[in-house]
C-alpha cells in the first residue's frame, strides 16, 4: 500500500520547502521529496537557491568586495593594510560552509515541523501519486490528495559555447573556479552574468561580457541601466552589447569565441568561459503523459493566478511557473499555495515583487519602469535624488547612484521605485511596503526618516516628485 499524505511537494528549493513547512504548519501531514546532491554526493535541501544560486553567489559577492575593498579603498578611510594576499581556497570553503549550515538549517526545519523529507527524483504518476526513483533500482509511489510541483529551473545550454569540463561552464561552475582566470569571457550581461562577472573582476580577471541584447538590463528602468552601464564598464566590466556568439572552440585549454556584432566578426581569447543566458524550467520526467499535465507556449507549467494547475488537486509553484525566476516570489507562490490547500483565502501580488542586482553598486526596483508607463500611457510624475547628495553615502564613499521615484500624475499613487546605490537590496524593502499600502509619493514625503541615513534617499525622491527636495539644487527636475 503506498505511503499516504495530505500533501506531496516535488522540489525542496525556495518555493517548494517553504511550501512544505507552511502545509506542515497548518496541520498537514507533508512530505517533501528533493533529489540534490552537494559535492560530496549528500542529499542537500534548498534547491538552486541555496546550493548553486543565491547564497554562494552572495557569499563569494562578500568576499570578493572586502577583498577589492582592502586593496585600496579603505585607505581613503586612512585604514592601510599592507601586502592584501588572496586566498581563494579559503573564499571557497566559506562560501560552502555557509552554504552547507542553510541547508542543514532545513533539514532541522523539516524535521521541527514533521515533514517527511523523501530523496530521489519524483514524477506525478496521476494527480494523486508521485513515484519516487531514489537512484538504487527501487521505485516507491506515495499518495496524497494535493501536489506541489516545484521543481524549479536549469541554466539555459547554447549550441555556439557547448560546456565543457572547468572551461566553458555554467553559472555553477562559475561558483567554484580553482583559480582565478586572467582572462574571463561571459555570454549574456543580464543578472548571472553581472554579479558573477563582477566577483571575478574583483579578485583580478579581465571580464568580458558578450551581450545579444543593444540595449544594456532591458528588464530595468533605462534610466538606471544607463548609469549602470557607465559605472560597470568604470569600474573595469568590459560589456560588448549587440555581440551574437557564432561559436567556440577550446585550443591548448584557452577558448577562442567568435562572434559578430555591427561592426562585423570578432574573436575574443579567453581562459574561462560562463554562458549565463538564462534559465528554463525543469520539466523533464516530472509527470507522465498520461496526467495530462498542461505546459503553456514557452514549456513553464500552466497555472491560473493562485498556482493551479489545469489537475485538480495538483498545484505549481516557483520558476517553474510563469513570472519572474526570483527565490522570494516562489516562497510567497509556496505560502499561498499551501493556504489555499488549508482552505483559507489567499492571493499574491504579482505586480509587487522587488527585484534585487548584487553588484556595486546594487540595483533594486519594484512596480514599473518609466519605459513601461510610457508604453503603457500611464500618465506620471518622476522624482530622483542621488546619492552624491546624501550624508550616509558621503560618509560612506559610496556615492554613485540614486533614487527614483514614479508617481501617477492625478492619483499620486506610487507606481515604481528605482535605487542604484549603497544597500539597495534594503532600501527597495522600504518601497515595497509602501506600495503594498498604497503609498502615495505624498505618504513618503510626510513620513520622518532618521538621519544620517540612506534611507533620506527615498525621502528625498519622494519630495521631488513636488520638485519639494531640499539637498539639491542643480539636479532638480521638473515635470
Ligand atoms: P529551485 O531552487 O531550482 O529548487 C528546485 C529543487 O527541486 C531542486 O533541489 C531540484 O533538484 C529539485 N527537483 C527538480 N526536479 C525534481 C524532481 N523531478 N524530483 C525531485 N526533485 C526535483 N534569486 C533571488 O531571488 N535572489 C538571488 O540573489 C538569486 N541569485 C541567484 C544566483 C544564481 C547563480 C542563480 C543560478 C540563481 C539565482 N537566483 C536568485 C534565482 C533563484 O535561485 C531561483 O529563482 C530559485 O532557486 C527558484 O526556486 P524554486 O524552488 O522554484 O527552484
Ligand atoms: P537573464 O535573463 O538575467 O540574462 C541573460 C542575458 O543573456 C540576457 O541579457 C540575454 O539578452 C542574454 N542572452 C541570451 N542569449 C544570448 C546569446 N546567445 N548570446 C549573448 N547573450 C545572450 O538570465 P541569467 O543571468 O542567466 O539569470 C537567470 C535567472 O536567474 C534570472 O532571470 C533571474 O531571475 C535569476 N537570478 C536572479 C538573481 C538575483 O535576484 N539577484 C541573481 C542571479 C540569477
């Protein structure tokens, strides 16, 4: 007889442990089953997140900045520090110690909350069964009356850079060169390729990026790519937009990439190579034909608002579904998903999700972009203030960047905010409440913000949004 739950989850990342810990919290009795294995061929919970995405990547991003930070800046605080030795070994095995201490942290939260956990790959046989294959021959089938698939993504192949070995690699390869290379191609400037582009600048390589897009982080507003884009390329990112990779070949373990862009064909000699052209959702083996589980056009799975799927019973979460491939909008798809399931009421706000770049400065924004209202013919009003302008960020040194506020021209309705400077990913929280309430650019304006601090920023965007800001003068803007 097979094994019976109230709920299966398929996937322990972001949005399917979370999942599972909120079912197991609303008196579910919930398994959780994962195939992760760490580099020592353990089960790991966490997912991509955890494993080979968000934590390493914000780990090595830590590192690499104290190391870049200690080779010069701090003197500017007259802090010197003489002969700064790198010690990539060590930058590794804290990244993996970090790391390994979350995904124990959720294996312990599995086992606080009752939840069992079940290693191996699993398939939704029917819209009640999942067979589990735990990779010894043995395959076991649980039931339940309601499935969470989260099965999350996987990065996206290329024909023209097909992996090979530690050479041409994967935003996961990316997270554990031996060395660092002297010189460093990426394809695709989008989020992997800036943040993981940016790390190994840091810690000495040459970094070219090969972009197929004209346009620099499409998914910003253009405002602040554009800045971006001046202070990446500033700080020694070397990106080459409108770059069309034909191909690539490894010759005496260097690769030599070809590829055109409107000024014709170019060959570009590099050590190491990372593609970072996106992700696609893992859907291989994950259901039977026979469930008739629906795809939409682009191979996401089909789900309505609240994650249904087209089986009764059986929902989808995470980046597996449509919408952006973010950790914290699976967590939130995760919780409502579960409460659904518990019968209570729930919904999430797809238009409020922030987006967060790690690079330095940061970038953060959520709601819309200026290009969007325009498209749009939202009528608005914009207020910005930079950082140049801010106390904390002089205090700091860490005065590039600035703060964008956009407001509906009659309702004065907050519709987006833009950072780029110091702790963006922070500030941008702020924002989001205030949009989650409903904020008005007014709202902001009223409200006492501590000082000296980044957050005045915000205040300060706000206030123009009146052309009101006090701390500017010359880059006061009317609308
Ligand atoms: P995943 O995290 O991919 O987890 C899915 C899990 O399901 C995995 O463990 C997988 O092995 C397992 N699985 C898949 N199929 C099966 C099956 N059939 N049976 C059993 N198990 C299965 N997002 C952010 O919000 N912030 C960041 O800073 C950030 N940084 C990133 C950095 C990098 C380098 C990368 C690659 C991604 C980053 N992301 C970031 C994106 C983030 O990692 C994903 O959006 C998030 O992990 C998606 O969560 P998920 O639970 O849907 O899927
Ligand atoms: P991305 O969509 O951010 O960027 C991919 C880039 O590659 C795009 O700019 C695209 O135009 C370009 N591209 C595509 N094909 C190309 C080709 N053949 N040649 C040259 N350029 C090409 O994807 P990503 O950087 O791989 O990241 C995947 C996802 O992971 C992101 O969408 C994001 O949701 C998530 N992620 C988030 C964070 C974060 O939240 N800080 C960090 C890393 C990853």
């Amino acid at each position: 007889m097979a094994e019976r739950f109230d709920v299966i989850v398929v996937g322990a990342g972001p949005a399917g442990y979370v999942a599972a810990i909120r079912c197991a919290q609303l008196g579910m009795k919930t398994a959780c089953v994962d195939k992760w294995l760490d580099g020592q061929g353990q089960p790991a919970l966490g997912g991509t997140c955890l494993n080979a995405g968000c934590i390493p990547s914000k780990a090595l991003l830590e590192s690499s900045e104290i190391y870049e930070q200690s080779l010069g800046h701090y003197a500017d605080h007259g802090v010197n520090i003489p002969a700064v030795k790198l010690d990539l070994a060590a930058m590794m095995a804290r990244k993996d110690k970090v790391v390994a201490e979350l995904t124990q942290g959720i294996a312990q939260l599995f086992r606080a909350n009752g939840i069992t956990s079940c290693h191996g790959h699993g398939k939704l046989v029917s819209s009640r069964q999942v067979s589990i294959d735990s990779g010894d021959g043995q395959e076991r089938i649980i039931e339940a009356s309601h499935i969470i698939l989260a099965p999350g993504s996987s990065p996206v192949a290329i024909e023209a850079a097909p992996l090979s070995g530690d050479i041409i690699v994967d935003s996961t390869g990316a997270l554990n060169f031996d060395k660092v290379p002297k010189r460093l191609g990426v394809i695709g400037a989008g989020i992997i390729g800036l943040e993981l582009g940016s790390v190994w600048r840091r810690l000495g390589s040459e970094v070219v990026l090969l972009e197929a897009q004209e346009a620099f982080l499409m998914m910003a507003d253009q405002q602040v790519a554009r800045d971006a884009l001046r202070e990446f390329t500033r700080q020694g990112l070397d990106i080459r937009l409108g770059a069309r990779v034909l191909g690539s070949h490894i010759k005496r373990g260097k690769v030599e990439v070809q590829y055109e862009d409107a000024a014709g064909s170019h060959q570009e000699k590099v050590d190491r190579l990372i593609v970072a052209v996106g992700r696609m959702p893992n859907t291989d083996g994950l259901f039977t034909a026979e469930t008739g589980l629906a795809l939409n056009e682009w191979g996401y799975i089909h789900v309505d608002e609240q994650c249904r799927t087209n089986l009764p019973g059986v929902y989808a979460i995470g980046d597996v579904v449509r919408g952006p491939m973010l950790a914290h909008k699976g967590s939130r798809e995760g919780v409502m998903v579960a409460e659904l399931i518990a019968g209570q009421e729930a919904s999430m706000d797809y238009d409020l999700i922030p987006s967060v770049i790690y690079t330095h400065p940061e970038i953060a924004w959520v709601g819309k972009t200026e290009q969007a209202l325009k498209a749009e013919d939202v009528p608005y009003r914009a207020g910005v203030f930079p950082f140049a302008a801010n106390g904390r960020a002089r205090a700091l040194g860490e005065t590039a960047g600035f703060v964008k506020i956009l407001a509906h021209a009659e309702t004065d309705r907050v519709l987006g905010v833009h950072v780029m400077g110091p702790q963006a990913s922070e500030l941008i929280a702020c924002a989001t409440v205030a949009m989650e309430f409903g904020a008005s650019s007014e709202d902001l304006a009223l409200t006492v913000f501590a000082h000296p601090t980044l957050s005045e920023g915000l205040h300060e965007a706000a206030l123009d949004v009146e052309g009101a800001a006090i701390h500017i003068a010359k880059m006061r803007r009317k609308n």
